[in-house]
C-alpha cells in the first residue's frame, strides 16, 4: 500500500509509483477538499470530496470490484488516467 500526496491546482497531475515487482494493481485518487489528509465519506461510507479509480469504471452506487479498476504493469510500466467524479 503506497500514498503519494501531491498539493491540488487546476491542471492535471502526473504522478509516479516506485513498484517492487511487475503485477495487477489498482490506484484510487481524491481531492482532499479539507485538508484532512483523509477521505471524508457519507453516511453509506461512499466518498464526499472528488474521487476516482483507475481504469475509470462507470459510476457507481457503492465500491466497484478491485478487477474493475485493475490493470497489469509491464515493461516499463503502465500509463492510466483517473477522472475525479463529483459526489
């Protein structure tokens, strides 16, 4: 389990892992609106600040299976791009 902070702004982020070995993975981003350094949620544990999964599944009504957002690094490692969804 790795966490990368980055400060928010308007444009688009890029942001690196270090992985140990090749494998499947999957990332989950937020938009820390508060500052809290954690991810609010609402009553039914969904977030409330902007969230995103990678392989971007389509909205959900509650978590997504982990082979939804799974994707496989190989060779150099893989490129993905995670759209943050309103709550």
């Amino acid at each position: 389990k790795q966490r990368i902070r980055v400060p928010a702004s308007v444009e688009q982020h890029t942001v690196c892992f270090n992985l140990d070995k090749h494998g499947t993975y999957a990332v989950a981003a937020f938009h820390d609106i508060d500052a809290n350094r954690k991810l609010n949620r609402r009553w039914n544990l969904l977030p409330d600040e902007p969230f995103g999964l990678s392989n971007n599944p389509q909205q959900f009504k509650g978590l997504p299976k982990f082979s939804d957002s799974a994707f496989t690094t190989e060779g150099m490692g893989a490129d993905i791009s995670i759209d943050l969804v309103q709550p």
